[in-house]
C-alpha cells in the first residue's frame, strides 16, 4: 500500500518531533498533527519558529522546513482521522490518580477516547498506530472497540514504541538506534507492517527496524526504560556508598563503564531521574507484574523508584544537615528546575520535590532555568498539593537573570546540568553569597578544585 496520508493525534512532546521528522524525511507524505489542546496548536502554527511549544534543539528548522508544506497542526480531529491511511495514537499515558490502580497503572482513558473516535470517524480500512507508551495487551483493548463499531471497516493495529529521550529528540529520531514494530502475523497483519517499514525506510537503514509480535513491542518499550532508570538507581546506590567510605562515584563509574558489557552510558550519579517517562512507566510495570500476582517481579522493580526517591530527600536531607540544620529564612538558590538539559520540559523533575521539601523547612527559594517560566515553576509546585498557591508563591520566586537569582544566598543547588552553568563567572557568584557560601552540585557538574579554590564549601553527589 502506497501511503501518502498519516495523522497523528496528539501534538505533545512524542508526538510533535515525530511527525516533524516524518514530514522532513518523507516529502510524498501529507502528515497532520491533532490535538484537542487550542493553544498547544497555536503555538505549533504560531508564525515565529521560534515560539512552537516544544524546545528541542533542532526542532525550529525541521518544522520550518515541512510546515505548510506537507506538515500541517490542526485542531480538527475528526477530518485528518477521516483522510489518513495510518493513524497514530501519540496522546498522554500517565499514572492514574484515581480508583483501582492508583498511583501504579497507566491511566488509559485517553487512548480509549482515540480509540472510539476512530471507530466513529473511520469509512475505510485503517492502520492505528500505538506510538504512546502502553501496558502489554493494550492492542487487545483498541482492538475490540475498533472492531465492534459495526461499519465494516478492517483495522490493523501495530505496536510502534518511540525511544526518543527529550533534549536530543531530533538526533534520536533522525538517527534511531532501531525501530521496532509490532503487528499481527496474518496476512493482513503482515501487510500493515510493511507499509510503516516503508515510511521508516525513508530515511532508516534496513538493519535497524525490527518487527515483533505486537506484545512483544509494547512491553520491550517498558522494559527498555525499566533498564535505563535502573542503571541510574543503581549509580546513585553507590553515591551513596562512595560518599561514605572516600570512593569518587565518577572514578567508579568510569572504572566500571569501561568494561564493554557494562558500557559507559548512563551511569552519571545524580540527584535522582525525572522526566515525563521513569518512573510512571516502571510504575506500570510493577502494577502489570502484580496484577499476574508475580510480586517478586514487582518488588525487584519497585526499588528503582524507592532508590530515586531516597536520592531525592537524601538531597535535600543534606543541604538542610550542612546548612546547621536549620533553612527557615534562608536564600536557597536553585540552577534549573527542567528534568534534564536542553528541554523546557518540568515533569517529575527531582527539582519540584527537593523544593517542596526545603520550603517545607520554611526555606525562600530563587530559581534560574534558561527554559522554565515563573509560572510552570509555582504550577509544579502547586500540583503537588503540600500548601496553597498563595503559600508557595510566598516562598519560590524565579528570576530571568542567574548572577541576580545567586546574590545574597545562603546556598546554591544545581539541579539541572544545563552547559551554561559550567561558564558561569562564579568568583562574582561567590563574592554575591553569603558566607560561608555553599554549592550542592546535584549534577557533578563543576570543578570541585575549582570551586574550593574559590572558597566554596562544595558538596558533590557521590564523593
Ligand atoms: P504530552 O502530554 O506532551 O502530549 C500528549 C498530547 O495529547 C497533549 O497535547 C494532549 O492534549 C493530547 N491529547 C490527549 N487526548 C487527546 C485526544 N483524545 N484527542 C486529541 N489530543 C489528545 O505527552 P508526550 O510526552 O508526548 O507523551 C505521549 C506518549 O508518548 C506517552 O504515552 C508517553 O509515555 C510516550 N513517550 C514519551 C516520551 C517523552 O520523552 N516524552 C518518549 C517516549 C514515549
Ligand atoms: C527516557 C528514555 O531515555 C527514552 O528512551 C524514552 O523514550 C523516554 O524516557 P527522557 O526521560 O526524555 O527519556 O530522558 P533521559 O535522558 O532518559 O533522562 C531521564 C532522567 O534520568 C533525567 O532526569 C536525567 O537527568 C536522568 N539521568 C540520565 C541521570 O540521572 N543519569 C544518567 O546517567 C542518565
């Protein structure tokens, strides 16, 4: 089958990149990207690049290139569902918050929703393309309402997982360590494979998309970020370690990394993982490994998160502990509050929880984030529900400028590894602080000598 028209719903942070570069790679293929949200939509067409809603580095001359073109950001769902071959469903999969499942399952109610519309919509055969992560099985669920719709119409439904790490989002799908598709192994099942090998193939060498039973795709998608948080537990497992008995955890990840079965590769000690994807991803895992009462599968994964969230309040633990053990009034200055560098993007960052504990010590907090508003700060925060807006606005404030948001502090906390922070002037830095003047670097980013030299008190994570 020839394609030449896709759709995509939801224009978020999977979606929006993807079809990006589907629409750059693929010239023949008309892309439309859908979402509900109004104004994440006017943002994606918003006539300065510069404004889409994404920061991705890369992403603004991609959309540039293809948008109008044949990349096309709409708010009507129902026509671009009518007029595509293939559908992918690319909308918010995060942990529930309510009824059975907790805190622990994805909450599905969104790709449920696609997964009706398109059976309205539909007047002829279709490919849906499962590009959310999803529990394995899901295809199952999508399937009986699709297939119950009563108008005739034959859906294929492939399992298309997107590995894609924000910050490097636009390298990571233009040159993707693989692609993996799942499907049916009928005939038919077959068929629908090969026509999203043959979008793929625009730019991805053969050797690199892989296909599967459409249960093996989704859980792999699970499985590949349970192994990656792990690594990360595990590093941060020994920091701990490291800063008790004199061993530098940088000396021993790179002693360790440098044994080819081990790799180099995500083992940077931290102040704990965020991101939109971890933790509620594992989470899922541990609920699917429970629900077919496999609960040592379930408690081996679970101590990844249990160990990410004791780096969290060990962080701040220790900020409180060197600071006299007391913050109450106290100027504490974080540098970045986004998930990782070179994304705008806050979800579950170790940022919002360090915050929410320190100001729980009554600590004052200025944020600096290249990339992160005042607002998204206090949303954040709010979201939690600890205290009301009104309290937190009392006790977190963000400035545009870093050498303003570090004067008169007591201590500073880098939260994020933004390159920035490396260029920093930070004898003026320190001249600005109170004395003693000191550094939490919750990412190992600056030189300790350095910053010894300098006359800091400077903690590191894991030496
Ligand atoms: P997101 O919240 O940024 O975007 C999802 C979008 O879907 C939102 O804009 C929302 O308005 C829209 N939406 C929800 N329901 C809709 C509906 N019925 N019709 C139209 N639009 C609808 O989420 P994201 O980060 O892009 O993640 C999407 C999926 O991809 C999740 O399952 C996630 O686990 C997975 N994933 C994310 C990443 C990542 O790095 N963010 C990487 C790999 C996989
Ligand atoms: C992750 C997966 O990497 C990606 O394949 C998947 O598609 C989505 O989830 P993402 O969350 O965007 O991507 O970023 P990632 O680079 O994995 O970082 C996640 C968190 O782990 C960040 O907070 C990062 O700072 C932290 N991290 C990463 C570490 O603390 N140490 C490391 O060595 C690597």
């Amino acid at each position: 089958m020839k394609i030449t028209k896709i759709c995509c719903i939801g224009a978020g942070y999977v979606g929006g990149p993807t079809m990006a570069v589907i629409a750059q790679k693929c010239p023949d293929i008309q892309v439309t990207v859908v979402d509900l949200n109004e104004a994440r939509i006017a943002a994606w067409n918003d006539a300065d690049v510069a404004n889409i809603p994404i920061y991705e580095p890369g992403l603004d001359a991609i959309v540039a290139e293809a948008r109008g073109r044949n990349l096309f950001f709409s708010t009507e769902v129902e026509k671009a569902i009518d007029e595509a071959q293939i559908i992918f469903i690319s909308v918010n999969t995060p942990t529930k918050t309510y009824g059975k499942g907790k805190g622990m399952a994805a909450d599905l109610k969104y790709i449920e929703l696609c997964a009706r519309q398109i059976a309205r919509v539909a007047k002829d055969n279709k490919i849906v393309v499962e590009k959310s992560t999803l529990p394995v099985r899901t295809a199952e669920a999508i399937k009986s309402i699709l297939d119950h719709t009563g108008n005739g119409v034959q859906f294929q439904i492939l399992s298309n997982p997107e590995f894609l790490a924000e910050g490097t989002a636009v390298q990571d799908l233009l040159h993707p360590d693989r692609i993996l598709i799942g499907g049916d192994s009928s005939e038919e099942g077959q068929k629908a494979i090969q026509a999203l090998v043959g979008v793929y193939s625009n730019w991805v060498a053969a050797d690199k998309i892989l296909t599967t039973n459409v249960w093996s795709s989704e859980l792999s998608k699970l499985t590949a970020n349970a192994f990656l948080a792990q690594r990360i537990s595990s590093i941060n497992a020994m920091s701990e370690l490291c800063e008790k008995t004199g061993a530098d955890v940088n000396e021993v990840a790179k002693a360790i990394g440098m044994d080819s079965r081990i790799g180099p590769k995500f083992l940077k000690a931290s102040v704990g993982f965020g991101g939109s994807c971890f933790q509620k991803d594992i989470l899922n895992l541990v609920y699917i490994a429970k629900s077919y009462g496999l609960n040592e599968v379930a408690d081996y994964w679970e101590q990844v998160i249990i160990m990410n969230d004791h780096q969290k309040r060990r962080f701040s633990n220790t900020i409180v502990q060197t600071l006299y053990n007391t913050v109450a009034d106290k100027k504490i200055t974080f540098l970045g509050w986004a998930f990782k560098k070179d994304t705008n993007d806050t979800r579950e960052s170790a940022a919002i929880y360090v915050a929410d504990a320190l100001v729980n010590e009554q600590a004052q907090i200025a944020v600096y984030d290249p990339k992160v508003s005042e607002k998204k700060v206090l949303a954040d925060l709010d979201y939690l529900e600890t205290r009301t807006s009104a309290q937190n606005k009392a006790c977190v404030a963000s400035f545009e400028d870093p050498y303003l948001a570090c004067k008169g502090a007591h201590a500073i906390a880098i939260l994020t590894e933004w390159d920035e922070f490396k260029e920093y002037d930070w004898k003026k830095i320190y001249d600005s602080m109170q004395k003693p003047a000191f550094v939490f670097d919750g990412r190992n980013v600056l030189n300790a000598a350095e910053m010894k030299a300098i006359g800091f008190v400077y903690h590191a994570i894991g030496s």
